[in-house]
C-alpha cells in the first residue's frame, strides 16, 4: 500500500496512533498510565542528591528527579515539566526548563527571542512568520520558536497556536499554588500524531482502522526481537534490566563485504527499529564483523540516520571490544510491557 497514512484508534481500551508509510509502520504511540512527558507539576524540593548533583523532589504521582541543582532549598515549591519516562522504581524525570508546545509553536519562557525553524529558508516566509510572531508575543517577555510545519500551515491557524500556547504559558507561571499539584498533563497520542507527525498524511480515525489498513499485522512484527535488513540480513533487538542489546547478523550473505553491508543496513533501520517498539537507555550495538577502515562511514551513516529521529540519541562510540554504544531518551514505554 503506497503513501502515508495517521491512523488513530485504540488498542486494549487505550488511545493509540500509527504512522503508516507504504505499508510499513514507521511510528506508534499508545497512551499508558505513567507520568507523561510533558506533564508540568507544582513541586516539592524534598532532599538533595549531593553526589549525583541532584534533588529529589515530591509530586501528586510519585517522587521526581530534578539534576543539576543549586541553591534549592528543601520544602521550596517550584515548577518542573517531566521530560521522559522513568525506568521501574525510579523518580520521574523533570527539569525546570518549562516548555509550552504545539504543532506550530514551541513557547520558552526562559529563553527570550521570537526565532524561525531553520529548516524554512525562504526568507519571504520566515519575514511573514515573524510578523505574525511579533503580533502574537507583544508585550510578552516569552520566547518562542516556529517550527518547521509553519512552512505549510494557514497563517490564521499559526497565530490561533502562538496565542493558545502563549496563554497557556502565563496561566501555569501565573499559578500560586502553595501545595504540590499537576498543572498540566503531557499530550496523548492523537494530539501528539497531530503535533509531530507529517501533516501530509492522509488521516483515519474509524474505529478498527487498526485492523482495516494492516496496524495489527506490523505490531506483531515490531514486537519480536528480530528486525530484517536488506540483503537477507537482520537484528536481534532484546531489551534487559541494564541497556538494550543490539545484535547484528549477516544471515546468508558470506560475501568478504558482508559484515559492513549488514552493518549499514543496521545505522539505517536502527531508529525506526528503537522507535517503533518504545526503546531507549543504554544501547549497545553488537555488529558484524568489518575492517577498521569502515567504522567511520557506519558512525555517519548512523548519525544521519537518528538525526531525522524523533528522540535524542547521543552517540557514545566504541568499546575495546568493538561494540558501539548508544544513550537513547526514554521518551516512551517499551511497547511490549503495554501489549502483554
């Protein structure tokens, strides 16, 4: 089946959306009961961390990891925005950098200045972008970033954005709350595919679209741990308590070049591999074996594969043993633990 599709349904009773690209699923979200990213919390400062430089603090949902503190006292009230999803008995992870985002507009009240996507390079546009900018934010001490979906949007619908998202900014830094609350709760999964995804694609929201356009099928597939390559070759993706293993197999191919094309195989399947199946931490990568002389062009193949990505990707580099290693944001939950 060619072109995109959004596809948005429920699976289990939960909220769910798909990204379909030819007939392949290429994202997936499924809403979960965890703390979601993006959630902002009126905190408690409970107790400091002094060697990991942190400070634990107290929420309505659980005790929450804020790093890089100084000068917070315990008992201090502040506002702290979860950033990712924490790992089993741990904190949830927060920062103070409070971000107000939507599909156009990315509102940063700690970081002044009306800025453009680079990404749009027509300078007639950007000088109309910030136009409108510049009506939305008067008298606003606020920054504000315009994505790059601007370069498609209506310029009612951009200023309509900017405006929600700029009052949505003054009503939680306005609050004067004296006990811990949740403010605001992260997006769900359709306003997310609304806000991120390509806004080309082609939108279902029946119900059983899962089912009805192949969703189902690709969830089967995405939730094994293995991942075929071009060329006959493949991964095996296991995720443990530690990190997530990654090993790289040429299958049939016992050509001398095998272990380098099974190897660029995997730098460019790897993201939608992580993505799809919620995958993130530590991440090493077992790989073919290739002459030395190769693992630069795999390092930028690999990295111009997770720029295009959705979630932040560091990469570590290689090991004495030759493996590669990879810290990944736990933007979502492993999307086996939502299906079992």
């Amino acid at each position: 089946m060619k072109g995109s599709s959004i596809i948005l349904d429920h699976l289990n009773n939960r909220e769910a959306a798909a990204l379909m690209i030819d007939g392949k699923l290429e994202d997936f979200l499924v809403e979960n009961d965890l703390p979601t990213p993006g959630s902002i919390y009126r905190a408690r400062a409970d107790r400091p961390v002094k060697g990991q430089g942190g400070m634990f603090l107290s929420t309505p949902d659980g005790p929450a990891f804020l790093r890089q503190v100084k000068g917070l006292a315990p008992g201090t009230l502040l506002l702290v925005q979860v950033t990712g999803y924490a790992e089993p008995g741990k904190a949830i992870p927060v920062t103070q950098k409070v971000l107000f985002k939507s599909r156009y507009a990315i509102v940063t009240p700690d970081s002044p200045g009306l800025n453009v996507s680079r990404s749009i390079r027509d300078e007639d546009m950007r000088d109309r972008l910030l136009e409108i900018a510049n009506e939305e934010m008067d008298g606003c001490g606020f920054g504000l970033i315009l994505r790059s979906a601007c370069a498609d949007g209506d310029p009612e619908e951009i200023a309509e954005d900017i405006a929600a998202m700029r009052n949505m900014a003054e009503q939680v830094l306005q609050d004067t709350g004296t006990e811990t609350e949740k403010l605001t709760d992260g997006d769900g999964p359709h306003l997310l595919a609304w806000r991120d995804w390509p806004g080309s694609c082609d939108v279902i929201r029946e119900s059983g679209g899962f089912e009805a356009h192949g969703v189902l099928d690709a969830l089967e597939s995405v939730t094994s741990t293995r991942e075929p390559l071009s060329g006959g070759a493949f991964l095996y993706i296991e995720p443990t308590r530690a990190l997530v293993a990654v090993d790289v197999n040429t299958g049939s191919d016992t050509s001398l070049a095998a272990g380098t094309k099974a190897n660029m195989a995997c730098a460019k399947a790897l993201p939608r591999a992580l993505r799809v199946r919620g995958l993130g931490g530590q991440i090493t990568l077992d790989l073919a074996p290739m002459p030395k002389k190769d693992r630069r062009t795999f390092e930028t193949s690999l990295r111009a594969a997770f720029r295009a990505d959705t979630e932040e990707t560091i990469l570590a580099g290689w090991t004495p043993l030759g493996h590669f290693e990879l810290q990944r944001k736990r933007g979502r939950i492993p999307l086996k633990e939502i299906l079992e």
